[in-house]
C-alpha cells in the first residue's frame, strides 16, 4: 500500500481502547461479533478463538470517533479462563448478561454450543447441539446470534457458516432454540454462488421486524465479490422441526458494503467482515475481524454506515 501525509482528522484507527490503570492500552484484538446494548451508540463485541486463555466480551462507546473499548470481561467457567470456546455471536439476554454462539471444531473438541454468561461473564449454562444436529457436523459452525420474541417465547436465532452435509448445496440453516420449552427448529437461508473460494454467513441480527444476516465470500482486494447484508422478514421465518424437511426463507438485498470496505482507507477489500448489529437507535455498525493479526494485514475496520431507515 502507499500512503500520503495530509491535513485534517485521521481516517485509521477506526476504533481504540482505553488505558488501564497501570497507563496501557486495554488489550484486544479479533473482534468476531457485534450487539447493540440499551442505549444508543452502546454496543458489544467478542474476541474469537485465537485469544484462546483470555475468551473476552468488550463493551464499546460508538458515540465518539475513533469508538472506544471502554470495559473487557473474560469469560470464566468455575473461575478460571474458559477454555474450548470459539465465541462467534454474542446478544444481550436483558438481564445484565449474554447469550454467546460458540463455534465448535470436533478436530479439537471444541462443541457447537450456545453459552449464556452473566454480567461477570461467568458461564451459568450450555446447551449443547442435539444429535439431528452433530450427526452432520463440521467445521464451520455458529456465526452469530439474536433473539427474537419474550417470555416465554423467547427465541434464539442462530446462523450456521457453511453448509453442512445434510444441507443441499449453496443451502445454510437458520437455526432455532426456545429455552423454555428446549426446543429446536430450522429453516434453510439461499446463499449466493461464488467463483472462487467460499461462501457463508457471518452475522445475524433481529430489528423491527426482521433478521438481518451478514453474507460474505472469504476472499481479499479485487477477489472479493460479496460483503452484503440481507434481510428475511420474520412474518415468514417459520422454522420447522430439525430431522424432517425444513423450509427455505426468502432475502432482501439491504446493502452492499464492498463500497464502504473500499472507501473506508482507499486499501484493499479485506475478507472477515464479522460484526453488524444495529443500535438502539436505528444505526448500523460493522466491523472486521483481523485474526488477531496471524496471518492477516491487521487491520480492524469499525464501519458506520448510517440508519438502518435509510437503506431499507
């Protein structure tokens, strides 16, 4: 890359963090996910698996330029750093903690879970996947989560990566999880075809009505063909029971972010946009995820790409 010196606000970095209070930086890196807390510009991120003693939730203030970090909680499992997790969603459970979608590799043990953590990120339950589920297993598992309904009808909405093998080609699941009752549902999510590499799903979130996901190839510069985001209206997200046929959704191009990818540092288009949420305000975030810089340019992109009534 070349860069020119010049005049005026600094365009990188995009997002800091706070010092502590020995005078350093608050440490982070690989940000995997983003959720939208109670206040507008207050949101929340996840490290992922490369920080793999440390497994952290991060509290940001989007309300400033660059945004903050402004707390970090380790996930702990009987007080010690949780291990086996690879933390890939993450949505407020409204009462101070956090349901986590954990992305399993059974080639190192680590499960396909959802994890739900409290305000000190202790974790107070897993569930793990059910055997319709694990028979088909992967690699490439959970890549966000939200909520939808309340009470009783709480309802956990996930996105699956990749497909599996019970999946048909070019086919992922949304799955479904209702705590009270513990049961599972699904519907299949039309991915868009690719030319070179793969393609999957990277984050999901409900807002007013609909799910909005993350799809995205995982190719860099001018390889990269599609970092969009989609909507599916929840009056047709009907999930049906897991083992039998499971209905496919229609989506709605929201926006394509190849644009905002580019123009955010006139570099090249990086792959792992991982994080988008929308804030309690009706603005929309995203970020990327810089693997924690092994094998990666390094740098962390935190998009502000207005309000979600302009672009629908």
């Amino acid at each position: 890359m070349i860069y020119e010196r010049s005049e005026g606000p600094a365009t990188y970095p995009m997002i800091t963090a706070k010092l502590t209070a020995d005078g350093t930086p608050l440490g982070w890196g690989a940000l995997s996910a983003l959720a939208a807390g109670d206040t507008a510009g207050k949101l929340f991120a996840a490290s992922d698996s490369f920080y793999t003693n440390a497994p952290s939730i991060f509290e940001i203030d989007a309300t400033q330029t660059p945004a903050l970090i402004t707390g970090k909680t380790i996930v702990t499992r009987g007080g010690h750093p949780a291990q086996k997790l690879d933390i890939e969603g993450l949505v407020a459970d409204g009462e101070g903690g956090f349901w986590l979608a954990n992305e399993g590799d059974p080639a190192k043990l680590v499960p396909h879970a959802i994890l739900r953590v409290n305000d000190k990120g202790e974790i107070k339950q897993e569930i793990g996947f059910p055997m319709e589920l694990l028979a088909h297993q992967t690699r490439f598992g959970l890549e966000g989560i939200t909520t939808i309904g309340e009470g009783d009808d709480l309802t956990l909405v996930m996105a699956v990566q990749r497909e599996w093998a019970d999946d048909p080609k070019g086919q992922v699941k949304l799955l479904a999880y209702k705590p009270k009752a513990k049961e599972w549902s699904a519907v299949r999510y039309p991915l868009e075809a690719t030319e070179a590499g793969w393609m999957g799903l990277s984050e999901i979130t409900a807002h007013e009505g609909k799910l909005y996901i993350l799809e995205r190839d995982n190719q860099i510069g001018d390889l990269a063909k599609v970092k969009r985001v989609y909507s599916v209206a929840l009056d047709a997200f009907k999930p049906a029971k897991l083992g039998g046929e499971l209905p496919l959704v229609e989506k709605t191009l929201v926006r394509d972010i190849i644009g905002d990818l580019k123009s955010a540092t006139n570099g090249y288009v990086v792959d792992k946009v991982e994080g988008f949420t929308i804030d309690k305000n009706g603005d929309i975030f995203v970020a990327t995820d810089n693997d924690g810089v092994d094998d990666s340019s390094g740098e962390t992109l935190f998009l502000r790409l207005g309000n979600i009534s302009a672009v629908n």
